[in-house]
C-alpha cells in the first residue's frame, strides 16, 4: 500500500497529536504555517509535521484533508 498524504489544517492541541499519530504511522503529515501562532508552530514542529508554507500547498500535496478543532467550535469552521 503507497504512503498516504496527510493535512492537518489546525495543528492546536488535538491536531498536533493526531499529525504525530500520523507521523508514527509513516505518513507524511503536512500543515500551513501561513498566518499561524509561534505557539501553533512549535506545536507543529513537536509533532514533525511538514510545513507546505500555505494552505493551497498543503491541499495539493495531500491525499486527505483532517480538520480538527473542539466541537464548541466545529460549527463556525464548517460555515
């Protein structure tokens, strides 16, 4: 089976430790550091995602798109 190509669009807490399960999974994990957090950088890093710069970068690169944010804030991402 190919490797599958993996963004993770918010690497917060929860993304970034479904990127590294992903990452351990011998996936490569990308995400879009444009206009993100030094916080959400580091975070990034930790995990060893892929930064593909911008978000059009890391959707063409990809094979899936995860989108993982708390649910209070689920329904305002989706819109």
């Amino acid at each position: 089976m190919d490797e599958v190509t993996v963004v993770v669009l918010h690497p917060g807490e929860m993304g970034a430790a479904v990127g590294a399960c992903a990452r351990a999974r011998a996936a490569r994990v990308w995400w879009a550091s444009e206009a993100r957090s030094a916080a959400t950088r580091e975070r990034a890093r930790a995990a060893g995602l892929t930064d593909a710069g911008t978000l059009r970068a890391a959707l063409e690169a990809s094979d899936v798109a995860l989108s993982i944010c708390p649910p209070q804030a689920a329904v305002d991402l989706a819109r």
